[in-house]
C-alpha cells in the first residue's frame, strides 16, 4: 500500500469510495427486487470498477483483488450469462460486507486484510457463466466486438477508460491469448499491461515485425504520419488509426456494424508509434480516484456543478455554529435591552438585528444539516438478511428519506433505529405460515418514515404484525417481579405498551442472537432521553404496532422554558415541557407516600424543584396559585413546582465547568437575555437522581 501519495488524493478516494460503497449496498438490496434492471446492473458495475480504479492506484492489491472479482460477476450479469438470484446476492453482500471491513482499514491507516480465500473462491466462481460448455473447442477468429459490451464513443471521438478497458480485453481473447478476458486483466495491480505485452498484441494484430511503424516491403507505400509529441506515446491520431485497423473506419466500438475477426488481414498503418509504449494515456489515468466515466455520465454541466460545492471539515462547522450561539446570546441580550428602551431608533436596529441573526442561524445549521437517507440507507440491508436468517418474508418502504437534521443527531439515531427495525422483525411480523393462517398476505410490510413538524423531526417505525398483547406484557411485567399483580392490573393499554421499554423485559422465552435478553429497547430509551427526544408507542392486536421517535433539529441551538427557583434561573427544554398550570396546592393528594395533583382526573406526581437543587432555600410561595410545570419524560409525566415562569427563550447550550462536570441532573449552562448564568436541567437525570427522595 502506498500512505506515501499525496494525501489529498487519498482523501479523495475515501470520501467518493465511501459514498459509492454506501450506495452499493442500497443498489445491491434493490437489485434483488429488480434483478433485470440493465440500468441499475451497470451502476453497480461502475461502482466497483471506480472502486477497483481507485485502489489500484493507491497500491491497495487486496482490495483490488476483490472488487475486480465483483466487477467480472456483474459484468456477467448484465451479459445475461447469469441470472440474479438469492444465493448470488449472498455472496456478493458478503463481498461488500470484506470491502467494507478493508476499506475502514484504509480510513485508519492500517494494511488492508485480503478478504477470506473461500469468499474469493466462491465469488469467482460466480463469475463464470452459467452454464459453460467445457469440451466447446475455442473458435479461431472470434470476432473482438463479440466479446465486448457496446460502449458508445463520446460525441469528441475519444473513448473512455471503460471502452479502452473492454478493448483490451477483447483484444486478449485470440487464437493465442487462450484465455478468458478476465485472466487477462490479471496483472501487478489489475489494469495495466506491460511493455512485452503490448509487443504482442501488435505482433498478433499484424504479424512478427510488422506492428506500426515498421515498413513492411509487401504493403503499398502509405504516407508516413510523424510522431508527434513524446516519442514514447502514442497521439490520439494514432490511436485513432489502431481502432480504424481493428474496426475499419468509423466502426470503433459500439457502431453498430458488421465487426472485423482479430485474424482477418489487417491494412498496412500509418507510421504511428515506436514498437515499445509503455502504455496509452488512457490507461494511467483510469485508476484514478475520479475517473472519466463518472464526468461523461454526469454530462458537459458536470464539471460546472463541481466547481460550485466546496468540502468543509466539519470541526470548522462546529466553530461557526459556536461563533453564531455567541451571537444569538448577544442578540438576546440586545432584544431583552431594546424592550426597555423609549429609543425608536435603537429598537428598530434591534428588530433588524434579530431578523438577520436568525436568518444567519438557520443558514449555518442547514451547512450541518444531512438527509436521513444516511441512516435509512442501510435498513433494507439490515432487513433483507435478518428476513432470511428467519426465513420471513418482509418488504420494506422508507418515505421521507430527503428529510435533513442535524449531523450529529443523524450519527445518533442510528443505533435505536436499528434495534427498532431489528425489534419488528424478530417480534413483529409473523412467519409467512401464520400471516396465511390469519389471513393475510406471506409479505409483511414495514414502513420507516421520516418528517418535520416546527423544530422537531418526528420518526416513526410501523409494521402489519401481530401487534402486543395488553394482558400478555401485564402476566410478563408480574412474573419478572417489575410490579405486583393490583398494580399491573391498574396500568392501562398504553403504559403496558411501554413496559417493553424497561430494562430486562422481553416476551421471549429464549434469547437468540437477534432479541430476548431485554437491552435493546432500553438501550432505544436512554439514547432518545438523551437526545432530548420522546418516544410512544401504539398497537392493536392482529394488525400491527406502530413506534415513533420525536427529536429536536439540532443539539447545538435549544429552545427552552426559563424559570426562576429564588433568584437563581434554570432552564427546562421545551420539548419535554407539555403543560404549564396555576394550581391551588392546598388541594394536593398524597398516595403511596407521593405527593399528587389532579390533572384531568390523573393522578400526577408533584416534585419541588427548589428542594432538589436548592436546599434551605426559604419556600415563599403562594399555595394557592402556584406555577406548576408538567413534564414528559418518556411515557411517564410529573409536576414540578417553580418559584416564577420567565418565558420561553433560545439558548446555546454550553458545557459545564470541570467543577460541575458529571453534576446529577444537568445538561450544560447559557447565558440568558438579561446577561445572567442559567443551568439547563436534564430532566430524566433529575428525576433519576432525585425523584426517590421525593
């Protein structure tokens, strides 16, 4: 492997290659469902040739080694000469599963491992037709156009890097060559030949001696062409003149015309080239990173569009989103100023300065802002092999996948997203046997959708399976010891629905490599908590079961409740504020040694915040019209009493000091309008930490 090339060209390499390799894993899912899709075959045979070209040219032979393997078996494939089946898919994921492992390697600077010999084997075995006849003798003069896919030239003449790759493939398969096209590109690093090689392919096109350049004393005399340029390359001309030796004139390939045998006699060539090239221009360039094909496909604007788009490291993006928090505080501190002002003047500059400053706001995240396709992206692979290790039969539908959020919420979700997609499979949908037996059809569907509703992004995961059982989760939440049986039979049809979400609990009665031993949902749980985010479930027995994820936009900008405990301001996130009431607290319950309030015939617990986080603290407040904030947590919803409500207000969360690091209950500090330090409390730390001291 050679770390020694430019670093920007590996860097190059990994971005594009991990872009097209994330893709080949949706195409590769998709293909199954289409496998005569001629168009989605050649994208797929792209993306592990530019893969291939790439690696090459970093020297990175194991990876070489196995997308060359890959690229022969969709070069068959789209011959027609194999057909697309689940057994291949198999192995071609499996393929992609060894690329992928190597290419993380390459990301961090090691040596790729080569991919397992039996993987290789089995993947080049693949790469044969189906069905071959072993005792067919080899015809003599097999036409070179036969052997080749029709490329079409470019509309400047010149051909591609995949033209002059077929080209000299076809031009291997001679009476002499013997061999298969594919044992032909079997060189140091896959793609180039060597000087003796090209010797011979002259001497097989023209006879011992009598390439181009020599004068042979039987041809007729033909105006000597001088070389131009380096006397070791070929022109473009030249070349030119090779391909109309080949094809005769204006027959390159994918002309649609009668093609000319490799052994057919061949005119006599303009002077063209001295006998010893070491090899055509077109072939250094092609395992560059970024190949020609991509830019022909792309069209003449490609190159235009490129221009326009420019790669920012995302530690630079995190820096600005700091630099626009500072200005959004200042910004507040202006607006809280501008109110108390009798300056007509100095409010109207303010206004302008809020309207610009959260234009600029919005502009600088939409720079952090990524599609959720990132995410969604890898579910039909994730769907499609745990469908077939339970032997289910599932289709899958993502809807909203252009929905943009923050980058480090994308990265974030992806982990309880894939426990809940893993979670309808194994315990959702039935088998196909059941789905029959209870009418349905053998195909389970599954529906993972994507929208934004304000500042939040709402996420949901829905199947046609089974759905749970209200009585079944009360019998499991017993048995497990979570609650006595009174209190499970008081639980009602929503909160027994979110008794999967606690940790240990799970319906099966065996723990397998996919579920049963009750982390996943948990782990689903903490992590949307810690996103800020909330989680409900719906189901209905027999028809299915419906999860949905809600999360703010970003993590770095939060918009937030101010309250006052004393003379000190807290900060609660307004996603997790549902409710704010004046109530009379001399009318409180007590039950269980909790005390409670009655929210529309609900009994909810009642916490004092100033005795969790400011203790000592005198309690003067009136009783009797007391501000009460009711907050979601999950499924469960609690009381909080506050001093004063301030108003809702946007803060840029910062990190706590190295003294307060870790301190129970708080996500970070801000600053507010009027220049003071609030603390942003993190309410499931602080119910955890505190709820059990009442």
């Amino acid at each position: 492997m050679s770390f020694d090339a430019d670093e920007e060209i590996l860097q190059d390499f990994l971005v594009e290659a991990g872009e097209i390799l994330e893709l080949l894993s949706e195409q590769l899912v998709e293909l199954e469902n289409r496998p005569n899709d001629s168009d989605l075959l050649n994208a797929i045979f792209r993306g592990f040739h530019t893969v291939k070209g790439g690696a090459g040219f970093l020297q990175l032979e194991a990876l070489v080694t196995c997308c060359h393997i890959a690229e022969n078996v969709f070069d068959i494939l789209r011959k027609g000469e194999r057909q697309v089946d689940a057994e291949l898919m198999d192995v071609v994921l499996q393929a992609l599963d060894s690329i992928n492992s190597m290419f993380a390697q390459v990301r961090d600077g090691e040596e790729p491992t080569p991919a397992a010999p039996a993987l290789l084997e089995a993947l080049s075995a693949l790469a044969q037709p189906a069905q071959q006849v072993v005792a067919a003798p080899a015809a003599p003069a097999a036409p070179v156009v036969a052997t080749m896919a029709e490329p079409v030239l470019e509309a400047d003449g010149d051909i591609t890097d995949d033209e002059f790759e077929l080209l000299l493939e076809a031009l291997h398969v001679g009476p002499e060559a013997g061999e298969a096209p594919a044992a032909a590109d079997g060189h140091a690093n896959g793609d180039e030949i060597t000087d003796d090689e090209f010797e011979a392919l002259l001497d097989q096109l023209h006879g011992t001696g009598k390439g181009p350049g020599s004068q042979p004393t039987a041809v007729p005399s033909v105006p000597a062409t001088p070389v131009a340029g380096d006397e070791d390359l070929i022109t473009d001309d030249e070349f030119e003149s090779l391909l109309d030796e080949l094809h005769g004139p204006g027959r390159g390939p994918g002309a649609a015309t009668t093609p000319t045998p490799v052994s057919a006699p061949a005119p006599a060539a303009p002077e063209a080239a001295k006998p010893q090239p070491p090899a055509p221009p077109a072939a250094e360039e092609k395992p560059a990173p970024k190949p020609a094909p991509r830019r022909s496909e792309a069209g003449a604007d490609h190159g235009a569009a490129a221009e326009t788009t420019v790669r920012v490291d995302t530690a630079r993006l995190d820096e600005i989103m700091n630099m626009v928090g500072e200005l959004v505080l200042v910004r507040n501190r202006l607006t809280r100023l501008g109110l108390t002002s009798e300056d007509e003047e100095l409010t109207k500059a303010v206004a302008n300065l809020d309207m610009v400053t959260a234009d600029l706001q919005a502009s600088v995240m939409k720079t952090r802002m990524q599609p959720i396709k990132k995410v969604f992206g890898r579910f039909p692979r994730v769907v499609r092999d745990l469908s077939r290790s339970l032997k289910k039969e599932i289709d899958l539908e993502l809807v909203g996948e252009e929905t943009d959020l923050d980058k480090n919420l994308v990265e974030a979700l992806a982990d309880p997203l894939v426990h809940l997609v893993r979670n309808a499979v194994d315990h959702g949908i039935e088998s196909p046997e059941e789905r029959e037996a209870a009418g349905k059809p053998r195909v389970g569907q599954m529906v993972l959708a994507a929208r934004q509703e304000g500042d939040h992004i709402l996420l949901t995961i829905s199947d046609d399976g089974k759905g749970m059982d209200a009585e079944v989760l009360r019998a499991k939440a017993v048995e497990k010891g979570m609650m006595d049986r009174d209190a499970a039979e008081r639980l009602s049809e929503s909160e027994c629905f979110n008794l999967i979400l606690a940790p240990g609990f799970s319906t099966k009665t065996e723990v397998s490599d996919v579920s049963g031993r009750g982390v996943g949902m948990d782990v689903v749980r903490t992590r949307i908590s810690q996103l800020n985010g909330t989680i409900a479930i719906e189901s209905t027995k027999g028809q299915g079961t419906r999860i949905s994820i809600k999360v703010p936009l970003t993590l770095a900008i939060m918009p937030t409740l101010m309250v006052m405990l004393g003379r000190q301001a807290f900060a609660l996130p307004l996603v997790n504020v549902n409710e704010i009431y004046n109530l009379d607290l001399s009318r409180t319950n007590v039950v269980d040694g909790q005390e409670v309030i009655l929210v529309r015939d609900k009994a909810l617990p009642l916490f004092w915040l100033k005795r969790w986080l400011m203790p000592g603290a005198s309690e003067e407040i009136d009783r009797t019209a007391a501000s009460v904030v009711i907050v979601s947590v999950g499924t469960q919803r609690v009381g909080f009493v506050v001093d004063q409500l301030v108003g809702q207000e946007e803060v840029v969360i910062k990190p706590l000091g190295g003294m307060l690091q870790g301190t129970p209950g708080m996500a970070g500090a801000t600053i507010t309008g009027d220049g003071r330090i609030a603390l942003i409390l993190d309410i499931p730390g602080l119910l955890k930490r505190y709820a059990r001291k009442g």
